[in-house]
C-alpha cells in the first residue's frame, strides 16, 4: 500500500529544546495511524509539522508525494484542501451559525450554487448526526457536538487526509463513543486517510490500525495496538498501562526529603 | 448577527453623515467661498518690498475681496519683487492707473493688497502691471525714520538756540 | 550591572524584531487587497459598521461635551481680555486643528481598537485562526485586512462627525447659553478658519492616526498570546501604545504643518 504521509530523519527544535530528533513515521493510505505519548512530546507540533504551519529543521515530511515545507504559499494552500483538521478546540467560527461554518471552506473554494452547497452541507451535517442543529451558534453547542460539527467542516471537500489533536480529550463516555464510531466510520466510509494524536489509550488503541508511541523526540515504540498491548517496549508500557512510575518518574526531581525537611533551609523556619 | 442589509444600511448613513459634516466644515466653518476656480483674469505689480505677504493672500478694494496672490518671485533684472494676482472677472474695468499698496489687515493681521481705482478711462487688461505702487511698511525702517526725525529737529532746535 | 545592560540590549533587540514582525504582516495586509477576492467589498463594510457605525455614539457625546466646555472655558478667560467675539475661531481653531484628530483617535483607540485586539486575540486562542489557515484561506487577508481597511476608513468620518459636533456644542453654549450673536459666530470663525491650512490638515492627521491605530489592535490582537492572560494584556497594550502613537505623531504631524509642507 503505498504511503500517504512519510517523514524521515525529522529534527526540530523549539529554542535550545530538541522536540524532534531523527524521527521517521509512514501513513499508509487508507489506514488510521495513532500517534500518542505523554503531554508535551510536541504531537500537536508533528501535526503541524504536516500541514505545514510549521518548519522542520532537518528531514522531509511527504504528504501526497509533496514536500511540504518546500512548497510556495498557493502550492501549500493547494496541498491543505486536501487536508481537513480537527483542532482540540474545535475552532469554529463564533460570529456564523453550524450551517454557514460548514459552509465556509465550500463558498471559499467552490463555485458551487447555493443549492448544492446546501445539499453537501446538509449531508456533512448528517454524517456526524447534527443536521437538526443547524441552525445554532457554536456558543449554544456543547463540547462534543462543536466537535462534531468541526469534524463536518473538515471534511466538507472531502478531503484524502483528516487529522485529528486530541479528539477525546475532555468528554463525557457518549461522547467519547461518538467520536470513536464516527471516525473509524467515516474514515472507511469515505476511504480518508487518518491521523490521530491523542492520549486517550483504551479508545484510541480500538480504532487504529498502527500506532506510533513518541516520547522524548523519538519514537519509543510502534506497531499494531494488539502488539504493543501484547508485547510493549521498555518506555511505551507504563504509558499504554497508566502507571504513575516508571521510566517517566513520579516525583519531579528535587534534593533528599531528609535535607529537605531536616537541613539549613528549614533551620530558617525554626 | 445583523443582516447584511442593514449593515449596508448603516454605512452608508454614516459615510452620508461623515460627508454632510464635511460639507459644513468647509462651507459654514471655514467660509471657503473660492473652492470652485473662480473665472478671472492675471495683473501683476512689483514691490520693493512684499514684508508678510504669501501666496493666496488677499487682494481687496475698499476692504472688499476681489481676488488673490498666485504667485511671487523676484524679477532677476530690475530686482524688485514682482506678484502676480488673480482678479475676479466680475471686476471688469479695472483702470489701468490705479495703484496697489500692501497693508496689514488689523493691528497684528495677514498682509494683503488693496487696489485704489483711480479716474483713468483706459481699463486694465490681462497680463497688464500695475505701475504705482507702495510696499509693505517695515517696522525697523518706521523706527529707523522715527529716530531720525527726532535726531534732526533737535539737532534744528539746538542749532537754532545758538546765536 | 553587566547583566542589566545584557538585558537591555536584549530587549531593544526584541523591540526590534516586534518592529520588523508588524512590518511584515502590513505588507501582507496592504498587498493582499480584499478587493480582489469575490466579497472584499461587503468584508470591508461590514468592519466599518462594526468600527465606526459603533462608535458613533461615544464621539458625538463626547464631542458634544468637548465643544461645550471649549465655549464655557474660553468665554471665560477671553471675556477678561474683550475678546469674547473671539471665542468661534478659538474653538474651531482648537477642534479642527488638535482636538478633533487626536480626541478621537484615542476615542476610536479605546473603543474599537480594543474590541478588534480582543476579538482577533479570541480567535488566536481558540484556534480559529489556525483552522482558517488549514482550510487554505489566507486568514490576513480574510480578516486581518478587512480590518485595517475598515479603520483607516472609519476614523476619518468619524473625526468629521466629531468636530461638527463640536463646534455645534460650542455654538449652544456660546449663542444659545450665553448669549452672544450668532451670526457674528459664525462670520468671526469664517475668516479666521483657512479650509486648507485647518480642515484639511486635521484630516490628513486623522487619516494618520487611524492607520496607525488599527494597525497597532490588529498587530497586538493576531500576535497575542493565546491564554486570558495574554488577551487582557494585548487590550491594554492596545490603548496604551495608541494613545502615545497618536499624540507622538500629532506633535510631529502638527510641527510639519505649520512649517508648512
């Protein structure tokens, strides 16, 4: 199967900090790839990296045979209508209802007449079950349907890539559930390819056909969720397993509590 | 959210208001009665000395705009400094001995021209200059003259006193 | 004492790169007219709406008010030199050369300079801006320069609307309040008020200070820091940097006038 996205030797520092150091990952078309590992690892700036709000500073990421970071400003806009995102807060427009913020890439790139446009809206709209809202504004929509309705407007010109930062983070189980069915459904369905950065394991691991675990700039472990459950790397197991300690320490460093408790400082505070 | 009719609407009353004040700022404000380029004809006049008068300064007879400054340059041949004015068309029959002098409007005021007709029957024509004429009063000269005025009725009475 | 002077020249440094940073997002703004595209005229209109049509009610009161007492405050001390029939021009002189711009603009500052730092700061913060941006629409273009375009139109009329305001409060005060002659009023302030040298200026100094100003809320707004924190500070850097804009550049503006340019 041939890969929609492909990075090599990815370096990319944020000041004197390495976010990535020699990373390489490949999406096949077709596939949901999971790209998942503690807060900060810099997954929300992998997913920038690939659409190209961000340059690296060693290495190529490919996305449909393109280099991204090499392309000039309408290449790139030409690149990213084949892209829908899903941001953690759902970005919709607040000053224009669920209807017309489906309808926004719509009117900017098409020429399409109002009556279609209605058409695919409508239908978007009913992909994720929210046709009945829309003529609400997102400040009256809750959490998981703003989602929702974000994840109808990313894939409003039915793009081949869709890529999603932390779409569970901070919902409620149906919700949660929600999203899960839809983006395994759709991601069938519509024969997209998907990238989810999350670090919900259980449903993420439920709907992903690989996945990548990245901590410390580089990839700690990747596979199938079945292996990686059954047969996880030094780094990756206290991650999958929830477990407070490990290679990833409970207590942030700090001198000896004796010291502490016993030594000069406290001699301040007798 | 409004509807895009009204936000039309809005605007364009505002731009109407914004423009309808302009109109009062220029017309009840600022008296411009010359906006639109008045028809009328050149003279010119040259002066030893033009002290404060500028550019569209105005040229009045009786205290009377008829018309303003276009333009000052020193004539390099006979040094004098040489104006060249716009008249009025309205003023048609201008005669062509009248004089120009340059008088300070108030006691602090612009400097502007004020033409006195006089009795000749041929009139000004365009192009034509104007042949007498009085310079701006200088206050160092007022002064330098008042102080040798005084300076020589002394020195006449002292002189007289001596027998 | 090393270190504070390491400290300084860093920030001048920082200073710096601000600079040359809201130098590129204006020719970004400038050169990506809205026009072009199919709906930059109703972009454009709809932010003067929102910038000066909003506005309206805050400059006329305040103008209202300013010409009010420029009458009240003038009558009072012209009165003791006998030249209260003076007191036209003095207002109008005021208004339209000084008050009318620069009042205004930090009016305009305040009221709508902030609204559009926050509003565009909000957008940053909810990613909305970033959307737009992967939805390969040029968010400069979409909403910045609507913006800029809508002030740098707006405060011109709006400083119009102000010194007419003005000048009529004078005029309440002055024919209706004290009684003076109302067409000695107005024929006093006729001769003395020069439409080029006045009117004029006071426009182009307008024109000025609302470029300057939008420019300041849009740059402050799309660069904030994405937090509350970050929000509240770009509103108030807003106001803040404005207002020393303004007067900064009506003292420059003002010394190039009466030199006369």
């Amino acid at each position: 199967m041939t890969d929609l996205i492909k990075i090599n030797a990815l370096y990319f520092n944020r000041g004197d900090r390495a976010i990535f150091s020699d990373v390489a990952l490949n999406v096949p078309k077709g596939s949901i790839v999971a790209i998942m590992g503690p807060s900060g690892t810099g997954k929300t700036t992998l997913l920038q990296l690939i659409g190209g709000q961000l340059r690296p500073d060693r290495g190529e990421i490919l996305v449909a045979g393109e280099c991204v970071h090499t392309l000039n400003r309408s290449a790139l806009y030409r690149l990213r209508r084949k892209i829908g995102m899903l941001f953690q807060s759902g970005g919709l427009f607040t000053h224009l209802t669920v209807f017309e913020n489906v309808a926004f890439p719509l009117r900017e790139h098409t020429q399409l007449s109002e009556s279609m446009i209605r058409s695919i809206v409508l239908l978007k709209l009913q992909m994720v079950g929210l046709r009945g809202a829309r003529d609400l504004m997102p400040a009256e929509l809750s959490g998981g349907m703003s989602r929702r309705v974000a994840l109808a407007r990313a894939i409003a010109l039915d793009p081949e890539l869709v890529m999603y930062d932390e779409p569970f983070s901070g919902q409620d189980p149906i919700s949660m559930g929600v999203l899960v069915r839809l983006i395994r459904t759709l991601n069938d369905a519509l024969g997209l390819t998907t990238v989810i950065v999350s670090h919900d394991v259980p449903e993420t691991l439920s709907i992903a056909d690989y996945v990548y675990v990245l901590s410390g700039g580089k990839i700690e472990g990747q596979g199938t969720p079945d292996a990686l459950m059954h047969n996880p790397p030094a780094g990756v197991n206290q991650f999958l397993q929830g477990l407070p300690d490990g290679p990833v320490p409970f207590d942030y460093p700090a001198v000896d509590i004796l010291k502490d408790l016993t030594g000069e400082e406290a001699g301040h505070y007798a | 959210m409004t509807s895009q009719r009204a936000i039309e609407t809005g605007v364009g009353l505002f731009l109407l208001a914004a423009m309808t004040a302009l109109l009062v700022l220029a017309f009840r404000v600022s008296g411009l009665t010359g906006f639109i380029q008045q028809e009328g004809y050149q003279i010119s006049a040259a002066f030893d000395d033009i002290g404060q008068l500028k550019v569209r300064s105005a040229v009045r007879i009786d205290g009377v705009n008829i018309g303003e400054v276009t333009d000052i340059h020193l004539d390099p041949v006979s040094f004098r400094a040489l104006v060249t004015m716009r008249i009025n068309a309205t003023v048609r029959q201008l005669p062509d001995d009248s004089s120009a002098a340059i008088l300070t409007s108030g006691l602090l005021g612009d400097n502007y021209i004020a033409i006195t007709p006089m009795y000749s029957q041929s009139f000004l024509k365009p192009g034509d200059r104007i042949r007498e004429t009085h310079s701006a009063m200088i206050l160092e000269k007022l002064i330098g003259q008042f102080l040798f005025n005084v300076q020589s009725s002394r020195k006449n009475s002292t002189q007289g006193k001596s027998p | 004492m090393l270190n504070r002077v390491g400290d300084l020249g860093r920030s001048g440094l920082e200073w710096v790169r601000e600079l040359g940073r809201a130098g590129l997002l204006l020719y970004r703004m400038l050169f990506c007219i809205p026009n072009i595209r199919k709906h930059g005229l109703q972009l454009i209109s709809q932010q003067v709406f929102a910038e000066g049509v909003l506005s309206l009610s805050i400059i006329v009161v305040s103008g209202l008010f300013i010409g009010m007492v420029l009458a009240l405050q003038g009558h009072h001390t012209l009165a003791k030199f006998g030249a209260s029939m003076e007191l036209g021009p003095l207002v109008a002189l005021s208004v339209l050369r000084e008050l009318g711009p620069v009042v205004t603009a930090i009016l305009f500052a305040g009221r709508a300079g902030t609204a559009l730092a926050a509003e565009i700061g909000l957008m940053q913060a909810t990613a909305q801006i970033s959307s737009m941006e992967m939805m390969a629409v040029d968010p400069v273009r979409r909403i910045l320069a609507p913006r800029l375009w809508g002030g740098f139109i707006s405060l011109p009329l709006l400083t119009l609307i102000f010194n007419v305001t003005a000048i009529y409060g004078a005029w309440l005060v002055g024919v209706q309040w004290l009684g003076f002659d109302s067409g000695t009023f107005w024929s006093n302030m006729q001769s003395s008020v020069d439409f080029h040298a006045d009117v004029v200026n006071g426009i182009i100094k307008s024109i000025v200070f609302g470029f300057v100003v939008t420019m300041i809320a849009v740059y402050q707004g799309y660069f904030a820091r994405p937090t509350s924190a970050g929000i509240a500070n770009a509103t108030t850097r807003t106001i803040v940097y404005s207002s020393l804009a303004v007067l900064g550049l009506d003292f420059v503006l003002t010394a190039m006038m009466i030199g006369g340019w």
